[in-house]
C-alpha cells in the first residue's frame, strides 16, 4: 500500500480511546488501511448520493447517510 493519508499518532490515539492498553505497530498499520478502505468507500457513496441530489457539494447529511448504508452490509 503507498503512503496513508492517516498519520500513525492519530490512529494509534483512537485505539488508546477504544480501550486498548498496548497497541502493536503492525496493529496501527493495518487499522490505518481498514480507516481507508472504508473511508474511501463512504466518500465515493457520498459523492453518487450529492450527485443524484443535483449537487456537486457533499454536505454532512451526504456523509452520514453514506456511512449509514455502507456500515449497514
């Protein structure tokens, strides 16, 4: 995988806020591209629901309905 658009720290602090006392290196690695897999497919969700909306702006309603139908599988 190239270079993430998550940076390590932030990644490892949400794992920090989730409960865990030890995060591993490679724990963070892999959160990062599971963060990005999803996030791309909610963004690309987004972008068809503002699209069929008549807009080209994504607005947070966009975001939140894609997250809904994407989590929802």
């Amino acid at each position: 995988m190239s270079e993430s658009e998550f940076g390590s720290a932030g990644v490892f602090r949400i794992l920090k806020k989730a409960g865990a006392e030890r995060v591993g290196d490679d724990a963070v690695v892999e959160f990062k591209f599971v963060l990005e897999e999803l996030g791309l497919k909610i963004g690309q969700k987004a972008v068809e629901l503002a699209s069929h909306a008549g807009r080209r702006t994504v607005k947070a309603a966009d975001i939140k309905l894609a997250a809904k139908t994407i989590l929802e599988k």
